[in-house]
C-alpha cells in the first residue's frame, strides 16, 4: 500500500529536523518501529539549513503527515533540541513548549502537566493525568514516569487540547507523546560525558546495530547520573532534592521484509533520591483592625503566635537556636531543617516491556501495540517541613504507590475511493492495579505543639503556655483559664474543666496514628475508536472521529490505626454531662471542633483499625473529534475544529475525604462513596492557520475549551479533598464566595465550570543556512466561571475554594513567551563546526496553590538557558559548556500550607475578618547549574 511506503520515506526525514518544531503528535500506525533507521550522526546534528519547522513529520493521527498539513495545534521537539537546551525529562520541556507548564511537589512521583493551563491539580494518585504520557505508543498511567530520564529520543510531540478520540480517555487537556530512537541496521552509537555544578555527573550512551543483517537490529541505551541536593539541612548536615538514578533500555527489531516488522522494547528506571525539601515563604500572622468591616486586614506586630509555639516546643526539645526557620526571611538561601532521624525514602523503580507489530496487509496496514509495566514509589518522608518532630511517614516499607498496567492497542488503517478517505479503525484495553500504602503518623513533638496551637488560639499571651506541662498550660495559665485568680471567671463556664482535660488528652497524642492504610483500585478501560481523513476536494477534508469507552473502577481500603487519643476527646466533648454536645454548642463549637480535629486529623482514629470498605463505578462515555480543513495555496492551510474529551472518574484515595474529623459519626458510618468523584469532560472549539515555506513558517490557533465536573484536590485547612467544579445556571447570590459550606448549593442546572480560551502564535524563522530561530506566544485566559458549586449533583463549594468565582486557574499564567536561536557556522572545510545556542522562556504573574491565597502567588519570571560548543566532523566529537537558568532566577513550583501549623490566610481575614495565622511553604524551582560536556559518536 502506497501509505506503508510513505511512512517508511518520511521516518528519515523526521531526523533531519531543525532544533525546533512547532506541531502535534501520537503514536503511530505503520511502522514506526523504523524511526532512527537513519545515520545517528546525522540525525543530531541540527544543521537547521536542512528543512524547516512546516517539513517535520509527525503522527498525530496516527499517520506521517507534514507538521504544516496537520489541522491540529502541536508542537515537535526534536532529539537535537532536547539536547542543546539540556532537557532530560518532559518538565525541561516546557523551556521549548509554550503552552506546557509541568511541576512536581512532595515527591517526583506527583508531577502535574498542564497545557493552556489546565491539568490535574494535587498529588492524589486516584487522579489520573489530563494531560496523557505516551512512550513510545505506550500509555502511562500518571505523568510522574515522565520525569525519568529518557535516554536518546527521536522527538517528543505535545498535542494541545483535548484528544479523547487516539490517545484515550484520559487526554482532556492534551498529550504527550515521546518517541525513542530505534534500533539502527547500521553499526554505531554514542557516548558522553557531563560533569556541573553541585558536584552534578551524568555519563550517557547508547550502541546500535545488526544481530542478523538486515533482518534483525538491536539497541541499548543506559544513562547515569548523580548530583548534591539544593538545599541544605543545617541541622542534619546532609542536603536534600539530590539526584541519584540510573536508565537503561534494550530494544530489538525484526524486519523480514518492508511490510513486517516487530519491534520488542524493555527499560528498567531506579531512583534513590532525598525529595523533597521545603522552605517557608510567609509566617506572618494577620489580623482584622475593623471588625466587622471587610476589605482590610493588619499584620500582628507581636508576631505570629505559631511561630512562637514551634520555637517554644524546639526550645523544650534542645533544638539549636534558630533551627525552626533557618532560612530566615530569605527562602532562596535554602537553608532548612528537617527532624533528626526521620529518613527521606524516595525510592522510586519503573520498569516494562513493550511489543508492536507493524503489518502491511496489501489494501490495510495493522498496528498492535502491547505493554506491560509496573511502577513503584516509596514514600516516608517528614511531612511538616520543620526540625520539630509534629508529622512524619516513617521508613517500614509501609508507604508507598504502586501500579501494574498491561494495555493493548490495535490500529487499522487504508484508504479507499481512490485515495479520497484515510480510514482508521482501532480498540484499546488496559487493565491497571493501583496500590497505595500509607503510615502517616503524629510525631514525638505533635502533642506539645497541637496543645499549645489550641490554647495561643484560646489566648496569644506566651505567658499561659508551658510546652513541658499537661495541655501546654503554666501555672499561670491553669488559674486564669479556670478563674482561680481574683477578677477572673472559668474561661468556657461549666464545660472549663471538660475543655482543659480535652486538651490535656490532645497533648498526649505522640507516635501514634497510621500503622497501615491500604487503598485499592483495579481499573479496566475499553475502547473502540474510528477516525477517519475525507479529501473532499483536493484542498479541502474533513476529519472525523469517534470513539467510545467503557470505564470500571473496583475499590477498597482496610485502615490500620492506634490513635487511641482521638476517640476519647470525641467522647469527651460530645456528652459531656455539664453542656451536652459541645460540639453543637453556639458558644464553643469552633474551639471543641478544633481541638477534635486536631486529635483526629485525617480522619486518624484507632475505631478505624480493621475496617474495610469498598465501592465501584461504571461509565460509559463518547468522545471525538470533528475537522474541516482548507488550503487555499500550497502553503498556507486552515482548519475549524471541534473536539469532545473526557477524564475518567475515581476515587480519592485519601480517608480525610470521609466526613469531619471531629465528628464521631464520620467513623461509625464510614462510607467508601464518599471518596467517590465524577468524570471531567470537555467540548472544545478551535481555529487556526499554519503557513510554511523554505524560510518562513507561521502558525496561529485560536482555542476555547469548557470543562464540566472539573477534578479538583485541594486542602481545605483539615482535609484533601477532590471537588467536581460546576457552575450553577442559577445565580448564587455569592454564596459560592461566602464561609460557609450551608449555603450555595445549586438548586438549578450544573453546567461547565472551567473555561480555558485564547490563542497561540509560533513562528519559525531560517534566514541562512545553519541559522534557525523559533518564537512562541501563548495567551491563556483559563478561568473558573461564576455560581460555582462543587460537584455534578450541585452541592455547595468547600469554603475553602471561595476564591475561584471567577478567578484564573492555579499554575497557569495568561501570557507565555518561548525564544530559541541555534546557529552552528562550520569552521573552515575540515567538517568542524561550532553551536551558539539560547533560548528563554518568560510567564506574566500566576498562584501556584489551588485555593489560590495571597500568598501563594509567583510573580513573572524569565528562565535563561544557553549552550556553546565546538563539534568535529560529523558529530564525531563535540565540546560544549551550558548553563540553565542562567540569570539565577528565583522561583517556586507550588507554595502550599505547611501542614498542622496554623489556619487562615490574608485573604480569609480580609473577607471574613478573625485571625490568620496560617504558615506557608513553597517547594522551589532548580536554581542555575552549569558544566562540561563532551561527547562523542560512531
């Protein structure tokens, strides 16, 4: 078939590309497995006099089309691009991809990828990816296995919008697809070294070549590297956020003939790494000046009394003077202090084996593609962020995630009226086991600090707490609280003694909490999915696509727990003999429902130890897509488009999300729906142009995309919890923006509640030889509507969200800016050349937490990266020194509430007046490295 010899001439070319390509992808039909069948030497050198952007091929539909005749939004990254912007993994990417934004948290494991602004919020690994990984036609469950190292690439593709017809159910937001390089039937390889700052050394190589000539070739890639942390624990005398990991990936290929191949790949990642180390950006404490007039707020000048408490608690412990905040008033120093013998155990293996066939029947060509893959990612860590010892996930082997994933792929693909329809037909099946372990605990320090939270709330004077006494109470404290003292009262009249004796037990709860959470959840997908190319005229085709998917989803969890104090201050604040309830009490709610929670966070209680529960769901859902495309000259094509896209639903793997920590009633009548979460789906709209010629390509897309029942975790101040964010037909009234979770449910109709829209321009510039420059601008108007609720049945938003109401999205700035400029002039006529390579990515303003407060929010930036080298003849051997982030620029990937210490932000003060005290904490960005490389190839 006359497709089969196109794929097969255009896989060449594809490892001719420039540095940069700005286009789509995904995986591919008829034989991809040749891909890097060309020269390697070649293919990396990045001589951008060779073709331009518009010539890349790519396989977004699943065909190799030219990235300028593709009538989707992409950008193509190629090997030679990765390489001079010293990318290694998909986050680096975002530095050539303007509408990609990835970032990770507490763990590598938990990275979130987003395209014009929209991705998975939080780290729950019961929320699958928006934004889809593929390797190598293979799906990945969770963006996290991108973040490994990838060895040599041919390219990676990133498809912006929803792609719910070819790359699953789970690409609400976009994809990305990675391509590796092949097994070559010609000899060579390639080897280098890097050694950087941070006493950073990374060795990398790769050998190809015939087992049986020109019927069998093989391929082995391994990588290494190793680099000192960047942040130093003053306290422990050790650094954190190091790196410490190892690739490798052997692959074989069986061509009998040119209409047969099988290409067989396994790889093997292992990663020891300390990560991941947090600083704190605000611990200021604010306060309302005029209560009872909103808008305003004043910072505390006595300070914040959680810091007083942390330092009170460190002193009590002989923690050196200083060690609570090393970092002082300037987080960039990365100064922490994390608690003597509390291990960081990241210990992360991910490994697989994949096989596809590529069959040329005659009148179809079929694809197979099947894998199988297991992940696993230890998780003990010191949760608080701080020398004392409140939280922590001790190293037992009893914390971690851990998935199994076997999926099945099958593509088939002709044409038919004399080349006037590309037809393609397919089915996808995966079957995945996902186990999630956790032992979160309270720690040694956890009683003395949670006592004396609750009575500096009670009273901010320093002078009624005693960190060593029962309840954090002095002498002193004791008396005025109970009115033992002339001219005092009893603080909370007749329940004072059962308030201070619940206090009292809360100061016990030490080294108790989880003994062994086990969460699981087997998932299985089926699909089947046409999508179809009409050449209506020789300038104009439709697309048409179509798929459907069956999703279930089977869980259950069985809780271990010794958190024997939790249950008695239930009990002794919800019948009591003096007051009742106090839990329902008008006067002292908030504060028994306080101390409660505190003694139960998370839902931590010993009356779970042994309990099971269980649910399952079942979902049916169509996606597809529809494209009219034109081109009205040879090289300039426009396109309309619409596309519908979905997000399976899930479970919240995280008990906190069962009900009220304080309430005794949350356990009793345990709920395993209640961690149940509905599907996201979207329907999006999107126009555009792609103009190509020999020195110039250009393309512009317009894109607007609605998102209903929007999968949302955040931390509500006690609780991980995942919202479906909706927005009510019916106005609200601003309920959806008040404090309280009584009010705003929707009684009308439950519509999107997410928009994302704007546009995206690229543009490609060849003006000579060797000399490629490339731009991009992304405007991203992503924004949460009005009358919001928080899930598909109209149920009141959590309080904690009510900044959303029409507020941008979270890690998702309007305007994205992306240079690069290579030039690699030959030297002399000896084959010699050399490489001046920059490129520069700059983001306007954006909050980095999903609650979006104050003081979260990151502040433009520019990253800088730049490479200069000398390279022989034919890539032989090449010399170069590079920096990234150049300038030292100074930002943070998520800011969050370090947990336990504190509540309330600015702008909760500001809105509904009280305190906040709220301290908070950022996980940083990379700041500069530079280094060596040399490298060399056969």
């Amino acid at each position: 078939m006359r497709l089969t010899a196109t794929l097969l001439s255009t896989a060449a070319a594809v490892l001719a590309m420039p540095a940069l390509a700005q286009d789509q992808t995904s995986p591919v039909t008829t034989n991809a497995a040749v891909a890097g069948q060309s020269d390697t030497a070649s293919a990396q050198s990045g001589d951008t006099g060779l073709l331009n952007a518009g010539d890349i091929v790519v396989t977004a539909t699943r065909r190799a089309e030219r990235l300028a005749d593709v009538p989707i939004s992409i950008n193509a990254v190629s090997q030679a691009a990765l390489q001079n912007s010293g990318a290694t993994d998909i986050r680096q990417l975002a530095q050539l991809a303007p509408s990609l934004n990835v970032s990770s948290t507490g763990s590598e494991a938990n990275a979130s990828a987003r395209v014009r602004g929209i991705g998975t919020v939080g780290d729950n690994p019961g929320l699958e990816s928006s934004v889809t990984v593929f390797i190598d036609g293979v799906y990945r469950s969770r963006t996290g296995s991108g973040l490994n190292d990838l060895g040599e690439v041919d390219r990676v593709e990133v498809l912006r919008g929803p792609q719910g017809t070819l790359s699953g159910r789970n690409s609400s937001a976009g994809a990305i697809n990675i391509y590796t390089k092949a097994p070559s039937f010609d000899f060579g390889g390639y080897a280098e070294g890097t050694y950087g700052n941070y006493d950073f050394y990374r060795v990398a190589g790769a050998i190809t070549g015939p087992i049986v000539k020109d019927l069998l070739a093989f391929r082995i890639d391994g990588v290494a590297s190793k680099r000192d942390g960047f942040y130093r624990d003053v306290v422990n005398d050790t650094d954190y956020n190091d790196r410490n990991r190892w690739f490798v990936r052997g692959q074989l290929l069986l061509e009998p003939s040119s209409d047969f191949s099988v290409r067989l790949i396994g790889d093997y990642t292992w990663r020891n790494e300390k990560c991941c180390g947090a600083v704190y950006v605000d611990t200021r404490e604010k306060t309302d000046p005029t209560p009872g007039t909103p808008g305003d707020y004043a910072i505390n000048p006595a300070g914040n009394r959680i810091v007083s408490v942390m330092q009170q608690v460190a002193a009590l412990r002989g923690y050196p003077a200083g060690s609570v905040f090393p970092a002082g008033n300037d987080p960039y120093s990365r100064r922490i202090a994390f608690t003597p013998g509390r291990a960081y155990s990241n210990v992360t293996k991910d490994y697989g084996g994949s096989g596809q066939i590529d069959w040329n029947l005659g009148s179809a060509a079929l694809t197979s593609i099947t894998a199988y893959r297991e992940y696993k990612s230890d998780g003990a860590n010191d949760i608080d962020a701080n020398v004392l010892d409140i939280g922590y996930r001790p190293d037992d082997g009893n914390n971690y995630r851990q998935f199994h994933t076997f999926t099945q792929e099958l593509r088939l693909n002709g044409e038919a009226f004399g080349d006037r329809l590309n037809w393609l037909i397919g089915g996808f099946f995966s079957n995945e086991d996902l186990q999630v372990v956790d032992n979160l605990k309270f720690g040694r320090d956890y009683g003395a600090f949670a006592a004396c939270r609750i009575v500096a709330t009670i009273n901010p004077n320093a002078a009624l707490r005693n960190a060593a006494n029962p309840g954090c109470l002095s002498a002193a404290g004791s008396a005025i609280l109970q009115g033992q003292l002339p001219g005092t009262t009893a603080a909370f009249g007749a329940a004072t003694p059962i308030v201070l004796g619940s206090i009292r037990l809360l100061s016990t709860l030490n080294d108790l909490g989880t003994t062994r959470d086990v969460y699981n959840q087997n998932s299985k997908s089926f699909a089947v999915f046409t999508h179809n190319i009409f050449r209506l005229t020789d300038r104009l085709s439709l697309t048409a696509g179509l798929r459907w998917t069956r999703e279930q989803k089977d869980f259950d969890a069985t809780f271990g727990n010794n958190n024997t104090v939790c249950p008695q201050v239930q009990s002794l604040l919800s019948a009591t003999p003096q007051a009742g309830n106090l839990f329902n009490n008008a006067q002292l709610a908030v504060l028994t429902r306080g101390i409660a929670t505190l003694a139960c966070t998370g839902n931590s209680s010993s009356r779970l130890n042994g309990q099971t529960i269980s649910d399952k769901l079942r979902e049916n859902q169509v996606t597809g897509t529809a494209v009219l495309s034109w081109k009205p000259t040879d090289r300039l094509m426009t396109y309309a488009s619409y596309s519908r896209g979905y997000k399976a639903g899930g479970y919240n793997l995280d008990r906190s999300d069962l009900g009220d920590a304080y309430n005794p009633a949350t356990i009793a009548n345990i709920d395993g729906s209640r961690l149940r979460f509905d599907p996201e789906t979207v329907n999006a709209y999107e126009v555009g142009l792609k103009y190509s010629s020999r020195q110039f390509t250009f393309n512009l897309a317009g894109f607007r995309s609605e998102f209903k029942n929007f999968q949302l975790n955040t931390f509500n101040g006690t609780n991980y919890v995942v919202e479906n964010i909706g927005s009510c037909s019916e106005g609200l009234n601003g309920a959806d923006r008040d404090n309280s979770l009584a009010t705003g449910a929707c009684s009308g109709d439950v519509r999107y509640g997410v928009v994302s829209q704007g546009f995206e321009a690229e543009a490609g510039f060849y003006p000579a030889e060797h000399l490629a420059i490339n731009m991009g601008y992304t405007f991203a108007d992503t924004k949460y509507r009005r009358n919001l609720v928080g899930s598909d049945a109209g149920a009141a938003l959590d309080p904690a969200l009510f900044l959303l109401s029409g507020s941008q999205m979270s890690n998702a700035p309007r305007n994205v800016i992306t240079t690069s400029v290579s030039w690699n002039p030959p030297i002399g006529s000896s084959g010699m050349s050399a490489l001046f390579y920059v490129d520069q990515r700059t983001v306007s303003d954006y909050n980095t937490g999903s609650d979006l407060f104050l003081e979260k929010e990151q502040d433009g930036f520019t990253l800088l990266n730049a490479r200069i080298g000398l390279r022989g003849n034919q890539d032989r051997w090449a010399v170069e020194v590079w920096a990234q982030n150049l300038l030292d620029t100074e930002y943070q990937q998520v800011a969050f509430n370090a947990p336990f210490q504190g509540a309330g932000s600015l702008q909760q003060v500001q809105s509904f007046g009280g305190v906040g005290n709220q301290l908070f904490a950022s996980f940083l960005a990379e700041p500069r490295t530079y280094g060596l490389t040399l490298r060399t190839r056969f």
